[in-house]
C-alpha cells in the first residue's frame, strides 16, 4: 500500500537517486536545493513510499504569480499560511515504480493541499512529452515558459482551483 507524507531530513539520499533518475544533471536539483526545500517548504514537498523506500516525490513553494520563473530554482521563500499558487518546481518517480500512477497520487494530494490552504490553483513547468499528461489530469497548456531551466524548453501548464474536484 502506497502511502504519503511530509519529507524528512533522512529523506534526501532516496531523493537524489530519484531525481537522478527522473532529470539530466543541468535540469536535477542538488543536495543543497532538497536541503533547503525540506527547511523551508516541507508542508509542500510530498514523498509516497511503501514499505519505507521512496516511490516518488512532489514539491514546491507557494508563489503570487501564475507561472513559475528560474529564480524559484535558485531561492524559494517559507510558505504562507493562506493563498498564492502552489508551485511544482519537482514531480519524478523512480524508474522501477513507474506507470503505476504514483504521479497522479502526488499530484491529487497537492489538489487537496490547494483546497484546504485556499490557494489559487497550481502551477508548473513540464516538456512538450508531458503536455498530454498534465492535460489528462485537468491542467491547461498556457504555452511555452519564459523558463530556461536546465537549458530546455518548458510549457506552462496551469489548473486553478475551480478546476479541482
């Protein structure tokens, strides 16, 4: 059984090797960045796991603006109690744990800590192969990002909260 929770400091070793796995060097996030994520945004950084090894992960902070910039890659800030758009700065699962819906578990479970903490919506970047997911899952393609994370190319893809069910 698939369960979820708050990150955790004994997390991060899990957390890179998924990440690894999920992202190339120039786009993954360091061992410093999950660091200061877990600090700062641990209310909004979900790991699911099953047996104690780490499935997958989802995280981000809340940001006023509708679409996410490459400065939240370099410095996020604690999150408010209230409002705002809940960001996904990260979403990967592990290679062995794929197609086996962890990714859309995640990203419910930050629809429901949109509705209960009043946000706006979410919002996030993903590339063009992920477009057609996000869509399943209800987001709107806003088109492509000012975001040059990673040197890829990125779409925003955006689901307000009138559109959570």
């Amino acid at each position: 059984m698939i369960s979820l929770r708050n990150v955790q400091t004994t997390d991060i070793e899990q957390l890179l090797i998924i990440e690894k796995e999920g992202f190339s060097i120039e786009e993954a996030a360091t061992k410093e960045a999950f660091v200061e994520r877990i600090q700062l945004i641990a209310d909004t950084f979900i790991v699911a796991e099953m047996e104690g090894e780490i499935l997958g992960y989802i995280n981000g902070p809340i940001i006023n603006q509708l679409y996410i910039t490459d400065e939240l890659f370099r410095e996020i800030n604690k999150n408010p109690n209230k409002g705002g758009y809940q960001s996904v700065l990260g979403l990967a699962v592990s290679q062995q744990a794929r197609n086996q819906g962890i990714a859309k578990i995640l990203i419910r479970k930050m629809e429901e800590l949109v509705l209960e903490n009043e946000r706006e919506g979410i919002t996030l970047t993903c590339k063009q192969e992920l477009v057609s997911f996000y869509e399943m899952l209800g987001f709107v393609n806003h088109g492509m990002s000012e975001s040059k994370h990673g040197g890829v190319s990125w779409y925003n893809m955006v689901k307000l909260r009138k559109g959570i069910n």
